[in-house]
C-alpha cells in the first residue's frame, strides 16, 4: 500500500529536514573550532617546550665573554679566524681557522666551497628534496635537524641555509664562537641554536679535552683528570641531548661524530630513540669497542643501518630504493665486526618499521624494479 503524503506532511518533512541539516553544519562547526583551538594550543605548548629547552644554547655575546674563562684570550682567538663564502646556491658565509691552528678541517672546508664530508650532504638533500612534505615541515620547525659534534659548522650552516630548523652542538668554545659569528652575519641565528657543551649519558659531569691545531675536528672528551689544572685541560660540563630538544620533536636528520663519546650520547637520548622520533641517523665508525656498542644499541632499539659510502646516492631520485642496501641485525658480536667497516665509515640508520614478510617483499620488489631499470 502506498500512502501519498499530505501537503502538510511535506511541509513538515522538509522543515525537519533543514532543522536536521542544521545541526549537523553546527555539529561540524563546532567540531572544527575545537580542533583549531587544540592544534593552536598544541603549537604554543610546543613553542613553550622549545623555548624552555633553548636555555642549553648559548648567543654570540655569551660564548665570546665564556673565552677568558677557558682562559682562550679573545684577540689570540679571533687573530685564527678566517671568514669565507660557500660556492652554493644561496651562498652563505662560513669561519674556519688559518692552517697553522687547524691542519684539516679548516683547509678541507676552504678547498670544498665550504662542505667537508659532501656524501653527508648529498643524502639529506636526497632525504629533504625527494620525500614529499619533508622541505616543509622543515622549514615551518615540526621536524629539526642535529648537528652533534658540528664542529665548524659544515653541516649546520648548510641545513639551516637550505631553510631548516637545526640544533647542533660543539664543546669547543673557540670553534663554537667561530659558527655563532658565521651565523650571525648570515642572519641564521633565529633557526640555528648552537650548545657549546660536550654530549654526554647525563648532564652535569664535568669532561675535559685538549686543544689541538693537528685536527680541530679530532678533538674528543675525556674523563677529568687530577693533573688538568696544570697541564692546560680545558675542563666543560656536559648535557644530555634529551635536556636540549623536546622529547615531542621528530628528529628529520641527525649527524653524530663525537670521537668516541657516541654510545654515551645515545644512552643520553633513549626517550627519543625509543619512540623512533629520530629517523635519519648518520654516525662517524672507528675501530673502537664503544662504536661497535652504538650501533648494537641501535640495532636493539629497532633500527637498521648501511654503510652510506657502499651506496649509489648520486644515481638515484628515491630514497626508498636504498632500502635493500640496510642491513639486518647481526646475531653476535662479532658478526657487527664483520658487517661494517669500522674504519672510518659513515653508518646511515634508520627506524625499521615493516614486520619481515612485508620487508621481504617490499624489498624484492625494490630488486626487480632495479634490474629492470638498469637493463
């Protein structure tokens, strides 16, 4: 039986029909603005949580007046410094020291336009110009980047000049003023935020080091001694990486060389490692038992890694066609020996997300579309 709806049936269909449709455009309305005013109260909170990390950096003023108290005379220092300009696009001012105080990285960075470990460089321009969204969430600071153990800023200045938020962290106080005044006359200095502390398992303890003018980029922390007050030590307090960047942040690129001190700096940042906020990691090996213990610790956090020099970056536009190159984890101790080269390698890891099955599919697949390629 069909009933026909009466004239004033209708009417009150369509009129419970509008109300309805009202109140799901406010229902909607009303949805939208709290999540607007979450998000907005999410980004302050955020702000906030940087800016009480930020008390690890340092400014140009404060490390200058910190020289005499690592009794570092301001004129003998700045007599060192030579001031140059990079040969990219944009080009952006870099500080080195002249040879005599410096007999490698300075001289490295001079002849290289200002780079010193290129193949580094190369892969976060891979990472950061390939992957879609990545430049910008750099730019806007929800993914940072970390440059521990910067030395005279190679990889620093380059990524902050490429537009992104960057962290780094240089526990020699001449070459950390060196990169603040590079990035002061560069106008980096609202992203670039320099600690100019040695990176350590816990803040607080105090490390030493010897100055060098063989190598500035070997210098390395050692445990305080009771003879440093008289053999010219200089003595530095250390931090951890977590106390200086949010446990929230997604850490987009990080470069770690601090000859020697790495394992220690990784037990310094588990709460990040753990949550697999850091998603690049680039790591100096050297033939040491406390490199092979960081990349275990890596390993037993869920990452995978490669040696970047065995892999073609220059001949490839896709960063997910490196996959197959990572390397599953060892079974021994031992077996880490044999699987890299500690002798002066650059290890890339990433967090290894896929279950096996999909892995080794997803990996196959890499293979054929390789071969296929390459015929």
């Amino acid at each position: 039986m069909v009933f026909a709806l009466q004239r004033g049936d209708r009417t009150r269909l369509v009129r419970e029909s509008s109300r309805l449709l009202l109140l799901l455009l406010t229902l909607l309305c009303f949805i939208f603005t709290v999540w607007a005013l979450i998000g907005s109260k999410s980004r302050g909170w955020l702000r906030e949580q940087r800016a009480s990390t930020s008390g690890c950096a340092t400014t140009l003023a404060a490390a200058v007046e910190d020289l005499s108290r690592y009794n570092l005379p301001l004129e003998t220092e700045f007599s060192k410094m030579v001031l140059n300009r990079t040969q990219t696009t944009p080009p952006y001012f870099y500080v080195t020291f002249h040879s005599d105080w410096d007999g490698l990285v300075s001289p490295a960075m001079r002849a290289n336009g200002g780079l010193f470990d290129a193949h580094i460089h190369r892969l976060f321009d891979l990472l950061l110009f390939r992957e879609k969204g990545v430049l910008e969430r750099c730019r806007q600071g929800r993914e940072l980047v970390l440059d521990v153990g910067m030395n005279f800023g190679a990889f620093a200045l380059y990524a902050v000049n490429r537009g992104c938020h960057v962290i780094a962290f240089e526990m020699q106080p001449n070459v950390a003023v060196a990169v603040l005044l590079a990035s002061h006359l560069n106008g980096f200095s609202e992203r670039l935020q320099i600690v100019p502390h040695p990176v350590w398992s816990e803040s607080n303890h105090t490390l030493m080091y010897y100055p060098r003018t063989d190598n500035m980029g070997g210098t390395h922390a050692i445990p305080l001694s009771p003879d440093a007050a008289s053999d010219h030590a200089v003595q530095l307090r250390t931090v951890r990486i977590a106390d200086c960047v949010p446990l929230q942040s997604t850490i987009r690129f990080m470069k770690l060389d601090v000859e020697g001190s790495e394992y220690e700096t990784l037990l310094g940042m588990l709460g990040l490692l753990k949550r697999r906020k850091v998603l690049n990691l680039v790591m100096e090996l050297q033939p040491e038992p406390l490199y092979s213990k960081a990349v275990q610790l890596l390993y037993s956090l869920g990452y995978q890694c490669v040696e970047l020099q065995s892999l073609p970056i220059d001949k490839t536009h896709d960063a997910r066609s490196l996959l197959p190159y990572f390397k599953s984890k060892p079974a021994t101790e031992a077996d880490y020996w044999r699987a890299f080269n500690f002798h002066g390698n650059d290890l890339w890891c990433i967090p290894w997300f896929m279950g096996k099955g999909i892995q080794r599919f997803f990996e196959a697949s890499l293979k054929i579309r390789h071969r296929c390629s390459s015929t």
